[in-house]
C-alpha cells in the first residue's frame, strides 16, 4: 500500500470516530482521552491492526493514537530524493533525534518507531485540532 493510500483511507477511519463523539456531545478534553491507546484497543479494533494483537507501535506506557501517523511525517510516493542507487520515501521534517532512516534494498523509508512527539497528551493538546487531515496536511509533498 502506497503512503498517499494509507493516508486517505486513515482519514476516513478517523473521521467516522470524530463524527460519533462529537455527535454524542464529546469536547476536545474527552476526545483527546477517547484515542488513549487503552481505550481504543478496546473499543475502535479497525482502527489499527496492531490493537487485534494488543501490540503498540511505540514501546511507552502512555500512548495517544490521535495522531497516528504524525504531522511531521513527510512524504511522496514517487520519491522525495535519489541517494546514490537508493530512493529516499520519506523523512522527518524537524529531524526527531528519535527517529531514524531505515533501508530496505534500494529504498530509505523514516523509521518513527522510537520517537514518541506525537502521542503525549501535551503534543495532543497542543496540537488538536477536530480535522485530522488538516493537522496532517503538510506530510505529502
């Protein structure tokens, strides 16, 4: 699956949610809370499918799914940059000193694994906003 795949069909998945509490009265506080990782494991499985395995895709006791995916991601399908015989896919747009590159044959892909801006409650806070495809919109290039 393509990044820009990926990215649209999560909107919708987030959406949907967005739409069900705000439509049951949720304010920015409860929705914030609602996408703990705990909470979401047990009640949104589609939404990820490292929840049907009870896996987390950071290694945190505290983890937000608000911003699955983060909004300092960055990428293009086709290849942001050519490195010797490899393509770069993707990177960090303010350089975490969590994250890394990861290669896989000829292609450089961010490795966000050990980074962990984005799901803190403060990051979350900060950072809300009810449209997640508006926060997110600067990752494709």
């Amino acid at each position: 699956m393509s990044y820009i795949d990926w990215y649209e069909k999560h909107a919708v998945k987030h959406k949907k949610i967005i739409d069900k509490l705000t439509a049951q009265g949720y304010g920015k506080e409860q929705i914030i809370e609602y996408f703990e990782y705990e909470n979401m494991a047990k009640n949104e499985k589609e939404f990820c499918p490292l929840y049907e395995r009870g896996d987390k895709c950071h290694d945190t006791d505290y983890l937000n799914c608000y911003f699955c995916a983060c909004p300092h991601f960055r990428f293009k399908d086709d290849g942001v940059e050519k490195i010797g015989s490899k393509t770069k896919y993707s990177f960090c747009s303010i350089e975490s000193k969590n994250g890394a590159e990861g290669v896989y044959g000829d292609a450089i892909h961010q490795d966000c694994s050990k980074c962990l801006v984005p799901h803190t409650k403060k990051y979350v806070t900060k950072n809300f906003d009810l449209s997640w495809k508006k926060v997110m919109s600067d990752c494709q290039l």
